[in-house]
C-alpha cells in the first residue's frame, strides 16, 4: 500500500515594500534641510562676510572685494602679517577697519619716515605685500610700544591708508576684532587695470 507524503508548505513571502515617491521624496528634502541648517549654524558662529571699502589695502585688496573671515570665536590669536578686520566705535561710527597685523602686545614699533622702513623690536620689517612705502606720518609719535591686549595696525598701501599712525585710530583693541580674512570670494572692480580681475579669487595671504 503507498503512502502519500505530504510537502510542508512554504511559508507565505512578503514581497518588499516599495516605498511610495512621496516619502522618498520628503525624506529627501528633510536630510536636506537638516544639512543646510547645520551649515548655517556653523557658518553664523564661525564666519562672516565683509566687502573691502577703499584702496587703503591696495593691492593685496581691492575696493569692492567680497571676503569670507574667521569669525572671532575661532580667532582668538591674531598673529603678525595676518590681515584682520576690526570695529571700534570712535572711528566713524564702528565702520569696518581692514588692515595686517604689524606687532602684538609688549612690541616695540619705530618708523622711519625718510626711508619707509618700519621696525619691530628694532629689526626692519620685509613688506614684499607693499604698494606704497610708509612715508607719511599720521600724527603719532614713534617709537611707541604696543599696549597690552592691543595690536598696532597699518594698510598695505601706506600713502593713502588710515591705520595705527593715525591718532583717529591708534591701537586696535583685541576685542574690537570681528575675525581673520581668508578667502577673497568675489573680486572687486581694480580701477588701475580697468577690470575685475578674477584670478584673485582664492585663500588671502
């Protein structure tokens, strides 16, 4: 007599659920906001934009040039050379001051204004940034040395800049600096070569 054997069945399998657009849609748009929400954080307490007013860094910077800085919650040790933008509320109403960093604290600054050659500590400084020479005084008396806490600043084009020389600004207070330039985003208009020259663009030195 044959048995008859019986197969187990197959436990029943689920196909996948595909996942309807709408959602991938929504998830989509999601990670993205949650992505564009963190640069902005990190981009409101770490940097700023400033464009450049004037020539008076000419031609390191150029009038009209849009810069990106370290904010000043990054920047908390301004070095010697390092181009920095500073408020200070005596000089035309807290307008922006762009200027390189020339001594710190406890340095002692001399200039001579027949040769241009500017001292720190008594050794003359090498400027290959300049576009003037520093010949004209701006009514401060030198040598002087650098309070503490300050820095003593000037323009790249000393002819026409407005800086530590002068006694409108003088020393710039380390906590009247917004932050560091670093990269120069969108050039300015260059009057000198009569166009707006955009191999510029790049890391500030």
């Amino acid at each position: 007599m044959e048995e008859s054997v019986v197969a187990p069945a197959e436990p029943d399998r689920k196909e996948p659920k595909q996942e309807n657009w709408q959602k991938r849609l929504f998830r989509d748009a999601r990670d993205i906001l949650y992505i564009l929400a963190i640069f902005m954080l990190v981009y409101i307490f770490c940097f700023r934009t400033v464009v450049v007013v004037g020539d008076s860094m000419y031609d390191t910077l150029v009038d009209g040039d849009r810069l990106l800085l370290i904010n000043n919650l990054l920047y908390w040790e301004p070095r010697q050379g390092d181009i920095v933008v500073a408020s200070k509320d005596s000089f035309r109403d807290g307008e922006c001051i762009i200027k390189r960093v020339i001594a710190k604290e406890g340095q002692k600054v001399d200039i001579n204004f027949e040769t241009g050659m500017v001292y720190v500590d008594g050794v003359a400084l090498d400027e290959p940034y300049l576009h003037t020479a520093t010949l004209n005084p701006e009514g401060v008396e030198f040598p002087v040395v650098v309070p503490e806490g300050c820095l003593f600043v000037l323009g790249d084009n000393r002819r026409v800049s407005q800086d530590s020389r002068s006694k409108s600004i003088g020393f710039i207070d380390e906590r009247e600096i917004l932050g560091k330039a670093i990269f120069l985003m969108i050039p300015g208009y260059d009057e000198e070569i009569g166009k707006v020259d955009f191999g510029r663009i790049g890391v500030i030195n």
